[in-house]
C-alpha cells in the first residue's frame, strides 16, 4: 500500500492519516505532523478510482457503500495498521480521517478495536446500523461535523456517537455552522484532543 511516512523518534505515538475522496496520502499528512509533533505519522492511499478520484472503498452512489468492499478493505486497512503498530512500537495509536478517510478508520475501529486508542472522525458518514462492537469501551473519539452538511446529514453524525457511546467510547462531538469543508474550529478541536 503506497503510503507517506514521517518517523518520530523512538517510543513515540503514532498518527495514521486518511484522506477524502479526491486526496492522496500527502492530503492530511502535514496536518498530521503539525497536530502530533513529533510522533511518526503514517498516510496510506486509497487504493480505489472512481472516475479518477482516489477513495478506500467502493460506492454504488452518493452515501450507498459497497459492503462487500467495504469489508474486504477494512480488513485490508487493518491489516496494514497493525503492521505500522508493529513496525513503530507505538502504544499510542491515533487516526485521522476526513469524509471517505473518516468512513474507513470508522470501519476499521469497529472491526479492529483494539489497533487505536483515539480517532478522529471529521465528517463521517456511516449510512448504516452497525452491530454491537466489542472492546470499544474506553476508546477516545472525536467527530467534527457541519450542522448543514449535504453529504453527512447531522443526524446521521448523531446517530453513530450515540451508538459509539453505546458501546463504551469516550465520544466528543464538536458541530460547526457550514457545510462539508473543514472549518478552522475543527483542527482547534482536534489539536486540543490529541494534544
């Protein structure tokens, strides 16, 4: 999996970044830096093109997903963050992801618990009941969403913390006023989180 990397010294947490739709590794990357200071901070690329935009998995429409992808490259992405885990060391382990980035660490942190201590999830967008998730319970979690977001409805944002809740997360919703950009309170709330 392509990916951009910055090594943070020895025994320091690590950052995994992943962009949106569109982006490539090097999208949130110095964000990643900037937010985490000297930890290592890893950046994959999504591995799917629609119409030549980069995103992690496959969609058959706007905000309809496709499972099977969906599963298959969840596992994929899980893969590879337990093999950066293992690779840096670190016990601290964060992600960062926006829209499509944020749907995939999402997925990942249900199916994979126990690779991340906290995430970050900047306008995701999870259309569909999850089942229960063990070993939640304890996990930090931040969403950053835009109260008239056409693409993730507020809703559906208050939707999946009160079921991150449900399963024993520590969540911290932060709303803006706009839409899907990302607003300058967001990165304040996601420096004061990891910070």
């Amino acid at each position: 999996m392509i990916a951009a990397r910055t090594a943070g010294a020895a025994g320091a947490s690590l950052l995994l970044t992943f962009h949106g739709t569109g982006g490539h590794e090097r999208q949130l990357h110095e964000a990643g830096e900037r937010l985490m200071p000297g930890a290592h901070v890893v950046s994959p690329r999504g591995e799917v093109s629609e119409g030549g935009a980069l995103r992690f998995f496959r969609r058959t429409g706007e905000g309809v997903y496709d499972m099977e992808d969906l599963g298959r490259r969840t596992e994929a992405m899980a893969g590879f963050v337990a093999e950066e885990v293992a690779r840096t060391g670190a016990t601290r382990v964060a992600g960062l992801g926006y829209s499509n980035g944020a749907n995939i660490l999402a997925s990942v942190l249900m199916a994979r618990p126990d690779l991340f201590t906290d995430a970050v999830l900047l306008h995701p967008l999870i259309p569909f009941a999850p089942p229960d998730a063990q070993g939640l319970a304890g996990r930090r979690v931040l969403i950053t969403a835009g109260q008239r977001d056409p693409i993730c409805p507020a809703p559906l944002t208050q939707r999946l913390a009160d079921w991150l809740e449900a399963q024993g997360a520590r969540v911290t919703l932060h709303w803006h006023g706009g839409g899907h950009e990302i607003a300058p309170s967001e990165w304040e709330a996601a420096r004061g989180f990891l910070g």
